[in-house]
C-alpha cells in the first residue's frame, strides 16, 4: 500500500512519531510511504521559528533510518496544504485531529479532477503531561519538551 503523510516536523516530536509509525503500519511490509515536508516558504506561515528545509529532512530522515523501516520511503518538499496528494496514485493519508480537514479537503478536490478517493486514517494526537496536545507551538514557547514533559513554572502556562 502506498501512504502519505505530510507536515513541517520542526521539531520532530511524539506526536509526529505517532503519526509516521501509523503510516508505515499501514503501508504494510512491501508498502511505500511518501512523506511531504514543507518547505521553508510554506512553513513561513507558521507562527513560531522554523528551522531550514534541508536540516529538518536531515532529521526527519535519521529519526526514519533509526526505525528500520522496511518499505521503502521517500520525503518530497510539500510547497502547500495538499502538495502531491491531488494528482498522486496512493491508497492512504494519515492525518492527525488538527489536519484532518486538509486530508477531506484532499478527496473533495480528487472528486473534482476524477481521481479515486483515498482512504483517510486519523491518529489521536500524543497528549502532554498536562492533558493537552503536544505541539510545535507549544514546545517553541518553552512549555513543554518534545516528549510532552511540562517545562518551567506550571503556573503561568495557560
């Protein structure tokens, strides 16, 4: 099965741990999964620091390489919300609760161009110490590591 999964990954946290581990389980032993980083205008967006294109795919791919993943992978810049998710032949998308209208979004468009529909497979966001998702924002303002452990003084987080 061929899956993709797409996002900034900066930085690499729990949270998109989760995510690559269900798309390389889902792809399956002889699977592929395609994995879309955003690249440095996309993320430009985002509203905390974003660390280069080319150092977050160095360590997207050695967190990757570290798992011994049997399929075989691929990361490809991902310039906006569905990069080549519209056009691409793949049977999947994992998608997080937060991304999960970008991947209906995707199928609507896919609808419209005549392309078959893809299976979409949400995973539950990792949740930090304090009950909350960990996220990029979060662990950049300094409240929680990327394991989701609480940083600082609890009391003035909101």
């Amino acid at each position: 099965m061929k899956v993709m999964v797409g996002g900034t990954f900066d930085p690499l946290h729990d949270g998109h741990k989760r995510l690559l581990a269900r798309s390389f389980e889902l792809a399956g032993k002889n699977g592929r999964v395609v994995i879309g980083l955003t690249t440095d205008t996309f993320a430009s967006a985002k509203s905390h620091p974003i660390r280069p294109y080319e150092v977050r795919k160095k360590e997207l791919a050695a967190c990757l390489n570290g798992k011994d993943y049997p399929q075989i992978w691929t990361i490809e810049p991902l310039h906006d919300r569905f990069g080549s998710a519209l056009d691409a032949d793949f049977d999947a998308i994992v998608v997080s609760e937060e991304t999960l209208p970008a991947a209906i979004e995707i199928n609507r468009l896919r609808r419209e161009k005549k392309k078959r529909k893809v299976d979409i497979h949400q995973i539950t966001c990792v949740l930090a110490e304090d009950g909350r998702w960990i996220s990029s924002t979060r662990i950049w303002r300094g409240e929680i590591d990327i394991h989701g452990k609480l940083l600082g003084d609890p009391t003035t987080q909101e």
